[in-house]
C-alpha cells in the first residue's frame, strides 16, 4: 500500500519534471523562431530590468574584490617598483645638481675666458674665493692661491664683471683680497666720459661712493667709472661700476657721487688675479 | 672626555672645546656667508661663546671667547685683537646672565643673544675706530649691526640647543651627600 503510494508521487513528480522540460523546449524553439522578429523583446526587457542592477552590484563587487586581490598579490613588486622609482628620483636630483653647478662654473670660466680675450695685455691667474672675513664689518675674502702660484701684495683681483679689490697678505697656499666695498679700501678713479678723477670708497655692504670729484666736473648717473692709475696702485682702466646718483651742493667742495658695482661682493666664487701689473706702493 | 676640575667634578676636555672652536671659526668663515640674510652673515662664535657663558658661568665663556676670538683674529683681514676683545667684553655680558634671577628661563638665552650681539658689534666698531681703521658708523649701526642682531636672535635658539648639548656631556660630575 505504502509502496504503491511511493510510486504514484514518483511518477507525478516525473510527469511534473517533463512538462517543465517540454514547456522549456517549446520555450527554446519559439524563442529560435520569435527572436528574429522581436517577438520576445518584452520577455527579454521585463529580465534585464529584473537583473540589471544586481548584475551592476555584483559586478562592482567582483571589481572591487578583484583589485583589491591584485592589490595584494602585488604589493611585493609594488614596493619595489617604488623603491626603484624613488632611487631614479634621488639619483636624477643630485645629477641634477650636479649639472645646474657645472652650468653655473661654465658660465663662470667663460665670463672669465672673455674678459681675459678683450684683456689680453694682463696675465691673469684664476682662482676660487675658499673664505670671507668672520666679521660683517670687515669685506675681505681668502682665495686658494698664495706666493707659490706668483701672488704678490698689491695684485689687482678682478670679475669678468669689473674690479672686486687688491691682494693684501699673502700665505703659501692662499691669500687674503680686501674688497672695494671694505670702508678702508680707496681707489684712484676717473669718469670714463668727462675724464673727471676722484677717489672710489668702500661704504660696506657692497656700496661704493667717488669722493674728491670737483664742482665743475661734468657728472651724469650712468656714467662709466674706471681706475685711473693714478698712485700706481692699480692698472688704468679697470671697470669699477657705474654712477648711479649724483649730489652736489654750494656747501661742499667737491661732488659727492655713488658708485654702483656690478660685482656681487657677498656672492663671489671665483676671481682672477692680475699679475703681470707690479702694483708701486 | 673629562678631567677632573679643581671642585672635583668633570670638565670639558681641552682637545675638545679647541675642536669646537676650530670647527666654528671654519664654518664662520665658508659656510655663515652663505646663509646671509639682509646683507649679513650670523655671527656663529659669538653664538657659540654665548650660550657656552650662559650654561658654564663667565669665567669658561671668557676662555671660549678668548679661544674663539683669537681664531677669528687669525682668519679676518682686520686689526689683530678686535674680535678677542669684543667676543671676551659680550660673553662677559652674557656671564652675567648665568648668575642672575632669570637663569633658567625660556628667554634668557635670546636676551642674552640679542644683547651680546649689540656689544659685539659695537665693540668692535670702536676698536676699529681706536686703531684707526676708517668707520661708517651710520651703515656699521643701522645696515650691519641691527640686522646682524636680528639675524643672531633668529640663530640662537638652534646654536644654543646643540651647544647645550654639549655641555650636558660634559658638565661636571659632582657628588652630594
């Protein structure tokens, strides 16, 4: 009796199993035949809508998932392509350095390689400022050349952008430079235009005034000053800078005139000595 | 690094405060310049002879001074003897500092900073005067020595931290009972 029950329920339950399987088939050949004329769009819209965006969650979620595991797996390399990228970025910097401080010496060498082609009267010897004073109120600088390259007391010291100053002591292997701009430091100087002589003074921190300059001289800002070998201290014709204001008043004896140097006396790097000048003292 | 000193404690080693000395005057003179600003340099030894007289007493801030300032003497272009006696007169100055009331506090190496730098300059200023040496008092005060002062006042703390550091290596040892 059980058994017989058992067997019924088996064969409604296959019965049931192949409708469905028929109803799919049947599903399966219409669709063959209707999709090509649209027929099942509506089908198809009402499971996309349906599917749509539980496709787009999951399919975020497998992103994410995914990335995530990438991530991981490649951390390793990851950390050393980081690491390699940071030692080209380190190494890039100092060839860097490197090349902007070679750039700034070549520049340099040639300045001086110019000055020495449209001064080929003095024998030059270059050499690198290694010092300046401790003192603010002091303006000289200690340069890497002494009496066994030739260097004597008196020598001129010069930029390819004019006058810095004059040798003062010198040691075997270096030699201290009292610059123009030191208030102890004067310099027989004449107005390129008018030929107006007068007296170039350190004021420090890089000004220099032209004192001495009589009344009736004719003085104009802009105006080129240049030694005067006068005293013989200094070779003529050296550049010091140009004028760059004037004063003059019925009060004083004598024009009171500022000088304006090119060179950058708290900035300099390299000079050159003028040594075939014997400077007479 | 110590010896011991006449009170029985452990005194910085003379090897020791010359090496220091040397190395200052050497970055006073190379690497000072190139952190000017306003047109000055700091005065690194002075700064050095000052936090040392505020930590030590005035009595090892003068022989610094004297140190420091002999080999400033011997590195400047100007009259021997003008930076010894200015550094020695301001670490006098700053000595003081170590004795009085406000020893201890926050602010008592920046006073003494800005203060010794004042007398530094001045100082020397007038010694350059004495011996001759023509003196712009005008651009010396207004253009040299007040920036320099502010500048020195800027420098002070970063120098007296790594010279306190020093001293806390090498203060003397002494024992209570």
């Amino acid at each position: 009796m059980r058994q017989a029950a058992e067997d019924n329920d088996l064969d409604v339950l296959r019965g049931r199993r192949a409708t469905l399987i028929l109803v799919l088939l049947a599903f399966l050949l219409a669709g063959i035949v209707l999709r090509p004329a649209g027929y099942l769009n509506p089908i198809e819209n009402l499971v996309f809508g349906a599917l749509a965006p539980l496709q787009y969650s999951l399919g975020w979620l497998g992103q994410q998932v995914s990335s995530r595991v990438v991530a991981i797996r490649e951390l390793g390399s990851l950390q050393a392509r980081n690491r390699d990228l940071q030692e080209a970025v380190d190494r890039l910097m100092i060839e860097n350095v490197r090349l902007r401080e070679a750039e700034i010496e070549r520049t340099s060498l040639r300045e001086q390689l110019h000055f020495k082609l449209s001064n080929p009267t003095y024998e030059l010897l270059a050499a690198e400022v290694i010092g300046y004073d401790p003192s603010n109120l002091l303006h000289y600088i200690i340069i890497d050349r002494g009496s066994r390259d030739g260097i004597r007391t008196g020598q001129p010291v010069v930029t390819a952008l004019g006058l810095a100053g004059r040798v003062t002591s010198v040691y075997v292997q270096s030699s201290r430079v009292l610059l123009l701009t030191d208030p102890s430091s004067s310099v027989s100087a004449l107005i390129e235009s008018s030929r107006a002589t007068g007296i170039v003074r350190g004021q420090g921190r890089g000004a220099l005034s032209m004192g001495y300059v009589e009344l009736a001289d004719q003085v104009q800002v802009d105006d080129i000053v240049l030694t005067s070998g006068l005293g013989g201290s200094l070779p003529k014709r050296l550049v010091i800078g140009k004028v760059s204001a004037v004063r003059r008043d019925d009060v004083h004896m004598f024009q009171e005139i500022q000088v304006l140097s090119a060179v950058r006396f708290d900035r300099l790097e390299s000079v050159l000595v003028i040594q075939g000048f014997s400077p007479i003292d | 690094m110590g010896r011991t000193g006449p009170r029985g404690g452990r005194t910085i080693s003379t090897f020791v405060a010359v090496a220091v000395l040397i190395s200052t005057a050497v970055l006073q003179t190379t690497v000072m310049p190139r952190l000017a600003l306003w047109g000055v340099k700091p005065d690194l030894m002075l700064l050095v002879v000052v936090s040392w007289s505020l930590l030590r007493g005035a009595r090892e801030g003068a022989a610094w001074a004297l140190g420091g300032g002999l080999l400033l003497d011997l590195l400047s272009g100007g009259p021997f003897g003008a930076a010894t006696m200015s550094l020695m007169l301001s670490s006098l100055v700053a000595g003081l500092g170590e004795l009085n009331l406000f020893r201890g506090s926050l602010w008592l190496p920046l006073a003494a900073g800005v203060l010794a730098s004042a007398v530094y300059n001045v100082a020397f200023l007038l010694i350059l005067q004495v011996l001759g040496r023509p003196v712009m008092w005008g651009a010396g005060l207004l253009l040299v020595a007040l920036p320099a002062t502010a500048l020195n006042a800027l420098a002070t703390y970063p120098t007296y931290w790594s010279v306190r550091w020093l001293h806390r290596r090498t203060r003397p040892q002494t024992l209570e009972w």
